[in-house]
C-alpha cells in the first residue's frame, strides 16, 4: 500500500528559504539562446560583435581551441575538451583553432532556428577536427548589466575544476548531448538546461573563489555567499520597502555601522544604501511592466512614502518618469509582437 504524506497537516512544515538569485535571473528577464552546434577542422575562425545584455559562452565537446577578445594584445585563452569560457560583459571576440588563424564573422553563418533549436555549423581546412557547442544567456533588465560588469571579461572554468562542483558537469553532459541531436523534445530541453546551467557556472565561480575573497570581490553577488552579509542582503531584496537605514541593517547582522558598511562596500562595490535604492529600482520596473498598478501602490510597495517622492528617485536614478518608462516598455513589448 502507497502511504501519501499529509502535506497540509499540522505536523508539516514546509521550509521556504530566502533565493535572491532565483528571483533576481525573474527580474533580470533571463533566457538563453541554444546557438550552435560547431563541427571545425583546421585552420578555422570565427569573429563575434560586441552585445549588450548579452553573455556568449562556449563548451569545448572534443579537440581544442583559442579564444581572444577582439583587440589589440588580447590574450589568448587555450581551451581544452570539457573546459568552459563565458563573456558575462559580450565582449567582440574571436574563436579559432589557434591564435594565427584567420577568422571569418560569425554573423555570416545561418542564423538561428526560428524554432528554437540548436543549428549546426562546419567549417575549416580540413585538418584536426574540434567540436565546440556555443550559446548566449540574454538580460532583458538592464538591472543585470552592473552585475556582469563588475566581472573578469573572460572567464573560463576549467574541465578539471567544474568537475569538482556537483551539478555543472552533469549539466554540461546534457547541454552537449541535447546540442548534437534532433530529437522531439530537444528545444524545450536546451532552454531548461541552459537556465540551470548559467546558475551552475555562477554558483562554481563564486564557490571557486570565495577563499579568495578579493578575486571576486566588488559584485553584489558574493553578498550571497558571505554569511556575515547575506542577511542583509537578503532583507533588502525581499523587504524594499522597509526603512532600512545603515544602523538598522547593521543590527541584522550584528555589525557595528562602520564595520558593516566598509565590509559592504568593499565586496558588493557600492554601499548599502545605495545598493538599496538599486534594488528598490528593480523592483518598481519590474511592477512598471508586469502589472497595471498604480504608482503610489508601486512606490509604497517599494519603500516611498508617497508618490512625488517614488517620482523623484526614480528619474534621479533612470532618467525618466515612472509613467513614462511604463508607456516605453508596453510600447516596445507592442512593437515586438506585430
């Protein structure tokens, strides 16, 4: 006999806890794009434009190949089977099989599937063959562009070091599986595993670095892998509209106000409040374009007491009216859909 659990007793509790970077890839209006599926042989080369809201990264599936950014001097970056490199800031850039090849601009390929589904490319001399599987995780929200900023240009995860985190490996299996088949299904399954594995690299870059804390500091990400801090963080992003004040966030985590500030600012890159002020922004755009309150709701709801004052601060801080931004995004939102 099944025995099926009373999920609704009162015996039951169901445990919630707090993920900020769950609703921050909602809010940043996260997906990512299958790209391609690479088949090269040597000599070959590809070149990519710079893209904003854009972060472009590349799987090598077997053989090898190098990666530059597009500029004078830039280093290159050799790249083995299993190891992983990501652009968070869409840097132009070039992929070949070694640093003196020629290449040729990636935008002269096929364009994606209107389908969704990975398209495959072959190219090159005919020499020593590489297949390289390569996507792009999009930010609609330009509240996600300080946040990738504030990383290295070019980051890449070794074969050797992803493996040493569970999930990411086992990800990256399925990414490069699902990338070189055709199967029914295969569209709805790179989507998925294209969020979880943007979430995966984030979690092996900030795990791989925490040790060192100055390698990764000056992001607000690593608030969240700071237990002196995350509290903080985590009451700013899911209570905006609290009056936080420096000494109030402070006594959270049991910091002198000097002490938490320096500590914030020297590892989110920017201090408390204004970090506040960021959050209580992303907030209000993301009500601005999803629902048809209005702005007084939106700006108690996000921490003004009044309307005139949410106005002010969010021109100071955007450049433009609440009601303006609203009209603008409905605008662009029509204009995509005919």
């Amino acid at each position: 006999m099944i025995e099926y659990l009373d999920f609704m007793s009162d015996r039951s509790e169901v445990l919630d806890p707090p993920d900020v970077f769950s609703d921050l890839l909602d809010r940043w209006k996260f997906h990512g794009d299958p790209g391609f599926h690479g088949e090269f042989t040597a000599p070959w080369g590809l070149s990519f434009d710079r893209g904003e809201g854009l972060a472009p990264f590349y799987v090598v599936a077997s053989g090898s190949a190098s990666l530059q950014l597009a500029e004078p001097g830039a280093e290159a970056w050799k790249l083995g089977v299993g190891d992983l490199v990501l652009l968070p800031r869409g840097d132009a850039h070039v992929l070949k099989d070694s640093p003196g090849s020629r290449a040729v601009p990636g935008s002269g390929f096929p364009p994606p599937s209107p389908h969704g589904t990975m398209r495959t490319l072959r190219w090159g001399g005919g020499g020593d063959a590489a297949r390289v599987i390569g996507g792009v995780f999009r930010f609609g929200s330009r509240f996600a562009l300080p946040i990738l900023g504030a990383m290295d240009r070019v980051l890449v995860i070794r074969a050797d070091d992803h493996s040493r985190f569970e999930g990411i490996d086992a990800v990256l299996g399925l990414f490069c599986r699902e990338g070189s088949l055709g199967q029914q299904g295969n569209r709805a399954a790179i989507a998925g595993l294209l969020k979880v594995l943007f979430i995966q690299i984030m979690r092996t870059i900030l795990a791989a670095h925490r040790p060192q804390t100055r390698v990764c500091a000056r992001n607000p990400l690593v608030l969240l892998m700071e237990p002196s801090l995350r509290a903080a963080a985590e009451a700013i992003h899911f209570e905006p509209q609290k009056p936080w004040t420096l000494d109030t966030l402070a006594s959270l985590v049991g910091m002198s106000r000097t002490t938490f500030a320096v500590r914030f600012q020297d590892l989110a890159g920017t201090s408390p409040l204004a970090y506040l002020t960021q959050v209580r922004m992303l907030h209000a755009t993301d009500a601005l374009e999803t629902t048809d309150d209005t702005l007084e709701a939106i700006a108690r709801r996000v921490g003004y007491g009044s309307e005139a004052a949410f106005a002010t601060a969010f021109k100071r801080e955007l450049g433009v009216a609440p009601g303006a931004w609203r009209k603008g995004e409905r605008a662009l939102v029509q204009t995509v859909m005919v």
